[in-house]
C-alpha cells in the first residue's frame, strides 16, 4: 500500500484550479468580446424592431453568461493567493512521490 495517488489526487487538484483560472479568464475575455461585436452592431447598423430585439436578447445571454464566469473567477481568486504563497507545496509533494517510489 503506499500513499502516492493521495499526494497525486492533491497535485492534480492545484492543477486543476490552475486550468480553470486560466480557462475561466479566456471564458470571460472571449464573452467581453461577442459583447463588443454586438455593441459595434447596434452603433453602426440601422435595425428595425425584431432586429433590435434579437440584438437585446444576445446582449441579455452574454451578459448573462459574462456574469456567471465572473462570480466563478471570483471563487478562485479566493484560492489563487493561498495557491501563489504555497507554490512550493507542489514541488515538495512531488519530490515526496519520488522519495516514495525510489524507496519501494
């Protein structure tokens, strides 16, 4: 018996969070952007009243969504300190698994 996928399911956890940090801040800059081409719509195109409603109604989802992604990156920023601080943590487990496996 040995304790390695422990320290492993520990590890994949600090690389898990870090994945969604990075994937969460592409989310919200690939949102920000679909707003900014709906807003470049609005200004430059003459529309009549389903059209702007259409308009409204994508606005309305994205801002819906950018919202969701923001409230969730708000959650791993909360984490995102404790991860930067104790960066070192993930070095020592990883020289912990190979002092693990170089003694078994």
């Amino acid at each position: 018996m040995t304790v390695i996928p422990l320290v492993q399911n520990i590890l994949s956890s600090f690389e898990t969070l870090k994945h969604d940090m990075d994937t969460i801040a592409k989310n919200i800059k690939d949102t920000d952007s679909e707003i900014c081409d709906i807003l470049h719509d609005v200004e430059l195109t003459s529309f009549n009243a389903s059209e702007g409603y259409k308009l409204a109604r994508e606005l309305q989802i994205l801002r819906k969504k950018r919202r969701e992604y923001k409230e969730y990156e708000e959650q791993l920023d909360m984490l995102r300190g404790f991860v930067n601080k104790h960066k070192w943590i993930v070095n020592d487990l990883k020289l912990n698994i190979k002092t693990i496996e170089d003694k078994s």
